[in-house]
C-alpha cells in the first residue's frame, strides 16, 4: 500500500473488504436459509398452539335460533364446514360438507334443490343422500341438540352413514 506521497509502506494495511461472487452468494444463501427456518418455526408454532373448540369447525358451533331456519331450507355454515337442513317435516339435519369419494367440498344449488360435488359431478338430494355414482354413500352428518331455542352442531364427531334414513332427523321438543 502506498501514502499520500507514493511511496510503498508495508505498515499500512488495505481496508478494503475482499467481497469475491463466491462470498456474496455464501451470504445470500445463508440468509435465505436464515430467513425460512424462521418460517417454517413460526408457522409450526401456529400449527401447534392450543385454540379454541368453541364457534369454530372441530367444536360445538351454536348455528342460531331453531325459527331463524324456514322448513324445507338449506343454510350453510362455511367455517362450521356443515350444511343446516330443515326439511318439510320439521327435522334437523347437520350435512358435512366433505364428499365421501374423495373428500371435495360439495356445494348446495338451492335452485335444483341439490347437493352437487365438482370433483366427479355426484349428486345428493336435500338430505344428503347420494343419487348417482362414483360417490359410494351418502354424505356423513353431525350431532344436533338443541339449548335454549338454539340448534347446536358439534362438528368435533362426524357420523358416517350409508344412507338416509328418517330416524337420522333431529326435531325440537317445546
């Protein structure tokens, strides 16, 4: 290294930082690493932590007021993953929203009165009972009781079924 008049002084020592590409991608690909272990711990921290049961799928959910659902109706409770049927003759029936084939969300197309899966285009009728193939069953229910006026849903036990039958209906006692 040289001074301020030129001449070469072996004391004085170059404080320049030596970056080469091979020490710049070692640190960009440490920090990038850094930077998803931090992820997936945070992520698996809110995978792991403990939540609540109540109001939410996996719990019991209170669908609301037995004269909020109409007979013959259909309501459905996304975040609860069930469908709330009254049917005709007053009973309750929780329909799990999951298809037994493969596990598709099915949907409910009020206007065809039907339940409809959009993976293989199997069909349901208004309780849950299958209408065609290659969905082998009917679709599952959950518990219902009824507090206060108030029709709860316990989405923590699903009930697997064959098919409908009558006696699966839930009517409440005044």
């Amino acid at each position: 290294m040289s001074d301020k008049n030129g001449t070469h002084n072996p004391h004085i020592e170059s404080i320049e930082p030596e970056v080469t590409r091979r020490n710049f991608l070692k640190i960009g690909i440490t920090a990038l690493g850094a930077l998803a272990a931090v992820e997936l711990v945070g992520a698996g921290i809110l995978f792991l932590r403990a939540r609540s049961l109540e109001g939410e799928f996996g719990g019991e959910i209170s669908a609301g007021a037995v004269a909020d659902f109409p007979e013959n109706s259909v309501t459905e409770f996304t975040d609860g993953n069930f469908f709330l049927v009254h049917t005709a003759q007053g009973g309750f029936l929780a329909v799990y929203r999951r298809c037994p084939h493969l596990g598709c969300t099915v949907n409910w197309v009020a206007e065809e009165e039907r339940f409809y899966c959009p993976c293989h285009a199997s069909s349901f009728d208004m309780v849950g009972e299958r209408e065609n193939q290659p969905v082998p069953r009917a679709l599952d229910t959950f518990p219902i009781t009824f507090d206060d006026g108030m029709v709860v849903v316990d989405t923590a036990n699903f009930l697997r079924r064959e098919h409908y039958e009558e006696e699966q209906l839930v009517y409440y006692q005044t």
